[in-house]
C-alpha cells in the first residue's frame, strides 16, 4: 500500500496485523516477515512509513535503508 508524501509515495508496512487492521478496507491482505528481511528485500529508493496514523509510526528514507544494508551483520 502506497501513501502519497510530498512529491513521492511511501510504501506503508505495520509491525503487527493489528496495527494493519486500521486499512483492511483499502488493503485486505497481509504479508509476514521480519524487518530484515523488509529491509533487505524492498527496492533502494522506497521510502517506507512504519503503522501510519499510530503514535508508535515513523518514516524510514532511503538512505536508512541503505545505511541498514551496509551496517548489517549476517
């Protein structure tokens, strides 16, 4: 599910399908996994908004994707 920000969309991913449930209308399926592997796996350039709307939500850019990736220990 993309939000728009700015000039560009944000792909919004939820810590818990509870915290999905606030959208289950516009996006009725959910998919599971860590957030390595999110991290590791969703394309360079994707900004990312973590359980939009919540008081525990916060964006991750780019650059802090790419800062994960390179700091990570396997």
């Amino acid at each position: 599910m993309l939000f728009p920000k700015d000039d560009h969309s944000m792909m919004a991913v939820f810590t818990s399908p509870q915290e999905a449930e606030r959208v289950a209308h516009l996006a009725p399926f959910v998919v599971a996994m860590s957030g390595s592997q999110l991290l590791l796996h969703c394309p360079a350039t994707q900004d990312l908004v973590v359980n939009p709307g919540s008081n525990l939500g916060f964006d991750i850019e780019p650059a802090g994707i790419a800062k994960f990736r390179t700091e990570r220990v396997p």
